[in-house]
C-alpha cells in the first residue's frame, strides 16, 4: 500500500517540486521514496514520485520500477492478489524478473498484454505506466474503486495525477477553487457524486476504467462492468456451500503478506465472517458508551470465542470534534458519513498493533444487504396489484404535493429509477436548493447523476437496478473512499475480501430471492456464514456503524461550536445561513431530528476551512 504522484510538463525545479508533493502523501507510505524525472524535456515530459508502505518484498519492491532495459516505468498503489499466478505466467513466455513483488507483475503484463492487462489482474489497485518508447501515460484504477486515482490538467497544459488531491497543492501550476457545481448533490448524497472533484476541474477516475494520455489528449474508457446475467441453477444451500468456499478463498489470498495482519471487527455478519475465515491474532473494535451506538461487547464475545485477542475503545465526543478538521483533510472532499469519525479511530488503534487488517465492506452491495433492498409485509402485500395500476399510481402522485403514502406509492412502482439514488438521502433535492446560494444552486440535479447508470441496468431486477446503482456511486464515493483515506492517515493498509472480481462474478449469478427471501437481508450470504459462525452472529440485523452525533447535537457545548459555523462569513457564502440556524435550533429543542442535514453542512464548512482558511 502505497501512494503516488505525477506530472507532465517542463516544471522548475521539478525534482524540488514532486518531492513536495510526495511529501504531502507520507502518512501513505513512510517506509520509503522514490522519483523518476524523464530526461527529455518536451511538454510531455514526465515526472513521477511514490511513497512506499511495505507490505509485500520487504527487501527489494522499490518504486518508481522498471522493466529490463528501462522502457517501462511504473507508480502503483495496491495489491494484486494473483500476482505468483500471473508471474509463473509471464516467465514462461519469456519475461525476466529481478523481484518478487507484484509490482513487477504489472510491468511485464503490459509488455505482455498492453492496455488489456487490467483484464488479468485480481485485486485492488491504482497505477500509472510510463512507456518511454510510445511517449503514452497509461493508467488504471481497479474494478470497484478501492483505491482512489485523481488528477487535472493545469491552465498551462500540464496533468496532475495520483493518489490524494491535496498532493496537488504543491504543484506550482495548480490553483485550488471550489466546485460550485459540486454542492448541490452533495448536500442530498453527502459524499461527492460527480467525476468532478469538490476542487474545480479535478476530477476523479471512475472505478473500472482505464486512461492513455499522449500528445495532450486524456481518453477514458471501461474496462469491467459487473454482470448480473445467467443465474446458478443450484439450489439455496449448494448457493451458500459455494460463498463459503470462495469467500475462504478470497480472505487465504488477502492474507498474504510479509507484516503483520489482523481485522476490524464489529458485531455484525460481515466482518465476523472475514474475521472468523482469517483467524488473525488480533481483531479491532471501537463505539460509544451509549447502548444504541456501541457493538464492541458483541465483538469481544466473538473474538473470546474463537480465541482471538480483541482491541477496544470507547469514543468521547470531544475527541471525535478535535479530530474532526484532521478527518475532512485527509478525505481530501468533504464526506458527511458521520461513520468516518469512529473509523479514523479504528485505523488508528489497529495501526499500534499490526499493518494490515481485513475488513467487511462490499458485502452488503454484493449480497444485498441493505434494507432498502428489503419490502415491508405491506408493501409486499401493495404489490399483488399489477405493475401497470401501481405505476399508474406512482405517475399521478409524482405530480402532486406531499400527502401520506406518497412516497410508499412511488416506490410501490417497483421502478427504483424514480426514487432509489442509494444508501444516503440527506436533504431532499428541494431542501438542498431552498439552503443553497446563489450560483451554487446550479449543480448536477440527482436525475442527472443516477441516469446514466440506471440506463445500463435494463431487463434487471429491481433489487439487481438498486445494487448496481450503489456498486457505481455508494460504494465507491463513499464507504470505499472513507476505508482508504481513514486507514491510510494511519499508515494502514485496508483490505477487503468480499471486492473481489471472482467473489463478484459468483454473487451476481445467485438468484435475487436466495439475497432476499422475505425473512431476512443477504441471505445466503448469512447461511454460508452460519458454517462457521453462532447463530447469533449470522443472523444479526444490520445496525451500520452508529455514531451519536444527534445526541451530540443538543449539548450546549457542541451545538455552540457549529453554530459559530454556521454563522461564519464563509457559511454566508454558500447556504442561506438562517436556514442552516433554524435546523439547528429545531434539532437543539426536539423539534425536529435534523442531525444528518446539519452534520453534511457542518462537514463542508470544515473541509472549507482545512483547503481554504476560511
């Protein structure tokens, strides 16, 4: 796990300039640096840098590395988990290598395959490859979006890439501005939904896709897309053997390493599964001493179980808002999910013991866990009327004002296009306007931000429509980016087992009712987990990673630290500022539970202030 940084152009002082850049990202790699300044000096010079956490090779594995005669170079930032595989590969058709790390893998799989080596790699990763012979920049981010890839292409033609925004900062040529379009949709989504980053014309690379960029010209394009097609034929127990089985498999290939490892831990299926499949030595856990925001008692009954020693901690809430300005940097964007609070603490604990850990996300999306995935008996029940009155129903209501059971009407359509946008719904699209000013009013509506990934789910489930709309905006924009950036401020590298391209292709050909039967969420995924877990475990209801910031809300000391930023100059740039007042006001008396709104606007004035100084 590392972190990496680059730039084209004929920059002053360019060794001076990317070693500060790369200095800007050491808390994702203090083992160790590196740089490649290309000896031409042409606009498409290219400068690289990298910042080394070691985890795989301690003895050699260096970056920037190149192939034999030093045509090929390459910064990567992952693990690419069939590495001995494809290396075993490689060598028989010729390749020489000097080391063992999967790093040199990718190099020699590009002379091998070219651009199609993204369709041989199993894992997580983000790279650049320079090939000096073509004068090309070729480039990838893996097929779920775990590990993060952004990059810009300055007033004076040069492009800036690599692993955190804020690298970027140290670049003479860059000159950070806020995103207004960026505002808008974050306020309904809380985390940034757009391709264009919070900071004007950054942009992120889309998970799954890969770029070449020669003679100034970026072209972007989609190497994978998750395929919910054929369905198994097994029945819902050969299902579950077969989870089980490739869900070991998946956690014996995460596992290797040349440092210690170890898991995150809560109370729920998913990382118990993970936890119990590893059986590392130590597993991690944090809450809140408040019974509805804490699992770490059912973490440690779990870990006592299997013999594992669990590593806990208790949160106060004046040390989460001291840490909160500390947070919004590291995520680079502002991202409200107050579950990012918790996991900063959580990486923090864990990195004190070992340097990789084992977690469980994904596997809500991949098996439908969520309970918006989920009917209530009513709605099932709504739903022996035929689809064509129901969607009658829906299309009258849409144009009317609220009533009780507008919303239950509109999703009794059984079309999510016209109300699903994913796991988070902060401010209604009306709200977010009513708050905003001005020019900030202009950004991407949600229809246009989910229509295009709705448009590739025709003649899917409607289950099958929700989770590839959260494979291709929840997942990676916000619980895979926040698992990256909260562990890497750590120096920790975060693996997650149940992303993984074989555990995805298998899941997506299980039958919808084996993920949702009617009694519970993932299903079948619980089932399999039942092989090794207690009851108890498999059959938890999902309760997220709760963190009491209502609560925290309405004490006098915290209400008083946000409403001075709510009524700052800067909050008075971008919200009308009394709107903002009043929804903390209310929340504050009981009038209304407004956590979640005030919290997302609280978390952008922070972010603000932490990039702006304002």
């Amino acid at each position: 796990m590392c972190g990496f940084i680059g730039f084209t152009g004929e920059t002053e002082h360019r060794k001076e300039v990317i070693r500060k850049m790369a200095d800007r990202i050491i808390h994702r790699g203090p083992d160790s640096e590196g740089y490649f300044l290309d000896e031409s000096l042409s606009p498409d010079t290219v400068t690289l840098g990298f910042r080394r956490l070691s985890i795989i090779d301690l003895s050699d594995g260096a970056q920037p590395m190149y192939n034999e005669d030093g045509t090929v170079v390459i910064v990567f930032n992952g693990e690419i988990y069939n590495f001995m595989s494809l290396r075993d590969k490689l060598i028989a058709r010729g390749h020489v290598f000097k080391t063992k790390c999967d790093t040199e893998t990718i190099i020699h799989g590009y002379e091998e395959f070219g651009e199609k080596i993204t369709e041989h790699l199993r894992g997580m990763f983000a790279f650049v490859i320079w090939d000096k012979k073509t004068r090309t920049l070729f480039g990838a981010r893996d097929p779920f979006g775990i590990k993060p890839f952004y990059y810009t292409v300055t007033k004076n033609g040069s492009l800036l890439f690599g692993s955190e925004i804020k690298s970027f900062l140290e670049h003479p040529d860059f000159k950070p501005e806020v995103n207004p379009d960026a505002i808008r949709p974050y306020l309904t989504f809380q985390y940034s939904a757009t391709e264009e980053t919070f900071f004007k014309g950054v942009f992120k690379l889309p998970a799954a896709h890969s770029f070449t960029y020669k003679d100034g010209k970026m072209n972007i394009g989609r190497y994978w897309d998750v395929n919910f097609g054929e369905k198994a034929s097994y029945s819902f127990d050969e299902c579950a053997d077969l989870i089980d089985s490739r869900v070991r498999e998946s956690v014996a290939a995460h596992r290797i390493s040349d440092v210690k490892v170890g898991s995150f831990l809560s109370g729920g299926v998913d990382s118990s599964y993970i936890t119990a499949a590893l059986m590392p030595n130590d597993t991690f856990s944090v809450g809140f001493n408040a019974e509805r925001f804490d699992e770490t008692s059912e973490a440690e009954a779990l870990s006592d179980i299997l013999g594992i020693k669990n590593h806990m901690r208790h949160l106060t809430a004046e040390e989460c808002f001291r840490a909160f300005p500390t947070i919004q940097y590291h995520m680079d964007e502002p991202q409200s999910n107050p579950s990012s609070v918790p996991l900063y603490f959580l990486a923090k604990l864990a990195s004190e013991h070992v340097t990789v850990v084992l977690s469980g996300e994904g596997a809500d999306e991949i098996y439908a866990g969520y309970e918006w995935y989920d009917e209530s008996p009513l709605m099932r029940k709504y739903k022996k009327v035929p689809s064509p009155l129901r969607r009658l129903a829906a299309s009258a209501s849409s144009a009317l004002p609220y009533f009780k059971g507008h919303d239950f009407i509109i999703r009794g359509s059984g079309v999510p296009e016209n109300y699903f946008i994913g796991q988070a719904l902060v401010f209604p699209e009306k709200e977010a306007l009513d708050v905003l000013r001005g020019k900030y009013k202009n950004g991407p509506s949600i229809d246009d931000i989910t229509r295009p990934i709705y448009e590739r789910t025709k003649g899917l489930s409607e289950v099958e429509k929700k989770q590839y709309l959260d494979l291709n905006l929840w997942l990676p924009g916000d619980i895979l980016l926040k698992a990256d950036k909260m562990s890497m401020a750590h120096s920790l590298e975060l693996r997650v087992p149940y992303l993984d391209r074989e555990v995805m292709r298998e899941a997506s050909a299980i039958p919808t009712g084996y993920k949702i039967n009617g009694e519970n969420t993932k299903a079948v995924l619980r089932a399999a987990s039942n092989r090794t877990l207690p009851d108890e475990w498999a059959n938890r209801p999902k309760k997220g990673f709760p963190v009491p910031i209502r609560n925290w809300l309405r004490e006098d000391k915290y209400y008083g630290i946000v409403k001075d930023a709510f009524t700052s100059d800067t909050a008075a740039e971008y919200f009308d500022a009394q709107r903002l007042v009043s929804l903390l006001d209310d929340h504050k008396e009981g009038r209304a539970n407004n956590g979640r709104k005030i919290w997302t606007a609280y978390t952008f004035l922070t972010w603000h202030k932490q990039f702006f100084g304002i």
